[in-house]
C-alpha cells in the first residue's frame, strides 16, 4: 500500500518537473503578436546623409546594368534591371524620378520609411529591348538610358503584402499620422491613391509590418493634379508659388493641400477630377496643431547643406537645389511658428 502511495507521489513529481523545464515552456508559448511600425525614432537628425539617403553610398547601384523586364503598372514608364552586385532594381523614367527621390530621403530623414532610390542622369543598360513599350524617349543609341530613378526592388529586402488607405489603418489619429499628413503637404504630393500606400513584412523581424508611402513621384509642384505633368510635378516655380498654410486656429490647422485640379482637366478626365476635387481634399485639413509642430520641430533639426544635398542627389542643378531647398525651409519655418 505504502509502496504504491510513494510510486503515485513520484509520478507526479515527475509531471510536475517535466512540466515547468524549458523545453516544455517553450511549446507552450503564444506566437509573437503582430506589429506594425508607421514611424522609428531617428536619433541625431543632423548625422542623416541625404545625400546618399536610406540606402547609404555602400548600397548604391553597382555598373554596369543588365535588362531584365519591363514593368506595366503605374502611370510612369518602368523597368527592372540588375547590377553588376546581382541586385536587382526598378528603373522609373519620367518627370517623377527626380522629385521622388527628394521626397523618399526627406521622409527618411524624419523617422519615416523611405525607399533606396538613387538618381542617374544618363544609364548604361545592357540587353534593352529594340523599342520599350514606353519610355522609349528616354533612351539614345547605345543603351544610354536618360533621368532614371533606381529604386530597391521591393523583392529583395522584404515581402509587399498590400496596401493600406490613409482612412483606415492602425496609427489613424496618432501624432505620427498626422505628422505624416503634414509631410504630404510640405512635400506637395497629391497622388494619395491607396494604390501608392505599401505594408511589407520585415523578412528580418517576422511578425513586424512596415507602412510607408511607397510612391512620392507626384511631389515638389502644384500641389494637385494639372493638365502637364511638368507644372504637377517637380516644378520648382510652381512649388515655390503654391500656398502653404490656410488656417490657424487654437487647436488645429489647415493646408492649402490637396488643390482642386483646373476645371479643364474635367474635360479630359471626369473620373479622376472627380476623386482629386472632392475625395482626398480632407487630407490637409483639421490637422492637430501640435502634431504639425512636433513633425515641424524635427525638420527644423535638418541644415540648409543636408536639405540642398537631397536635391543635388537628384540631379538638380546647384542653382534649383538652393532654391529648391530654401523653398522647404521656409515651409519649416511655419510649422515652427505654428
């Protein structure tokens, strides 16, 4: 009786160790919960090289470039291409390619996820097809490709999984949000179709969703949709011309962005005058004040040389840089004062 009593005690004994060891615990455990990052914190401002911008010079684009396919979406003629590091990359050629890649390292700069995208003013690639589908008036004989935007091939880092819409997502109403919202303005960039929102998986941090702007082509000119995509986009006199604060009142304040599209764009697009004029016009309006100094507090931490160096990364002239550049700042200045 006695020996069957100790035989029950030390089989319980048993359970109970096998229970509490690690290998046990470690079965037991709840998968990591899913987190999604919208903004990181910077640090030292000042130390960002906005020259060379997310990807940093070791990351730049390696010669010479190999033809790979072209790409169909979106309204900017593209193409994928390798490097001689067997990296691959998308090459946009259009009016966008300098103003996107401004806007993706000022975004950075601030603590948002910007893209690698390097500016090339001439591209050898080899093995292009004897005439793209578009773009082809980019290209000169021998393979030179003119004003292309290289940019990371999403693929190569990590996974695209969607898209998000700047009404329903997770940070919708935080200060990060807003400040976004505020970079928008500052930057003009009006294409805020969903479509051009982006949430990748970290392959090197499973279980963290990464939400960012994927498509700043539509920056730095009107501020909204015109009928030539060369007032629209990267325009430095309509940029410098466009108004930049409307309102101001005690708690929030309002963009004079996005602006309504000319009403001859009516006649050439109903449907799209129809989404730029009414849809996404509250973007810029009854945004919290103190979010607007907060983003404005941090862009205030950018030098002249550091913003100037974004835009000579471009491409633009010594000249179009400065102004360029002092045209930003003095959008800084106003959030600061707010």
């Amino acid at each position: 009786m006695q020996q069957a009593i100790w035989q029950r005690l030390l089989q319980v004994l048993l359970l109970v160790l096998a229970a509490a060891s690690p290998a046990c615990a470690q079965t037991s455990e709840a998968p990591p919960a899913q987190r999604t990052v919208l903004w990181l914190d910077p640090g030292d401002i000042s130390l960002r090289n906005l020259f060379y911008g997310p990807g940093g010079k070791t990351d730049e684009p390696k010669g010479p470039m190999k033809f790979l396919k072209e790409e169909a979406g979106g309204s900017s003629p593209k193409f994928d291409v390798r490097d001689a590091d067997g990296k691959k990359w998308r090459a946009k050629l259009s009016v966008e390619a300098r103003p996107e890649t401004v806007a993706n390292r000022l975004l950075w700069a601030v603590g948002y996820f910007g893209n690698e995208d390097y500016f090339f003013a001439e591209l050898q690639v080899a093995d292009l097809p004897p005439k793209l589908k578009r773009g082809q008036n980019y290209v000169t004989s021998g393979g030179v490709v003119h004003n292309v935007r290289l940019q990371r091939h999403p693929e190569e880092n990590e996974k695209r999984t969607g898209n998000w819409d700047w009404r329903q997502n997770p940070f919708y109403g935080t200060r990060e949000y807003n400040g976004l919202r505020v970079m928008m303005a500052l930057l003009n960039n009006w294409d805020l179709k969903t479509t051009n929102n982006a949430i990748f998986k970290d392959r090197e941090h499973p279980g963290t969703e990464i939400y960012e702007v994927s498509d700043l082509g539509a920056s730095f000119g009107r501020g909204g949709p015109s009928v030539s995509d060369k007032v629209g986009k990267g325009s430095l006199q309509a940029y410098e011309r466009s108004r930049f604060i409307s309102k101001i009142r005690p708690d929030y304040i309002d963009f004079d962005f996005p602006k309504r599209p000319p009403l001859i764009f009516l006649l050439s697009a109903p449907r799209a005058f129809c989404y730029y004029g009414h849809k996404i016009r509250w973007m810029g309006k009854h945004i919290p004040r103190a979010d607007a100094k907060w983003i404005g507090g941090l862009l205030a931490q950018l030098s002249h040389g550091q913003i100037e160096e974004a835009f000579r990364a471009a491409g633009y002239s010594p000249q179009e840089a400065e102004a360029f550049a002092a045209a930003v700042e003095k959008r800084i200045a106003a959030l600061n004062q707010l």
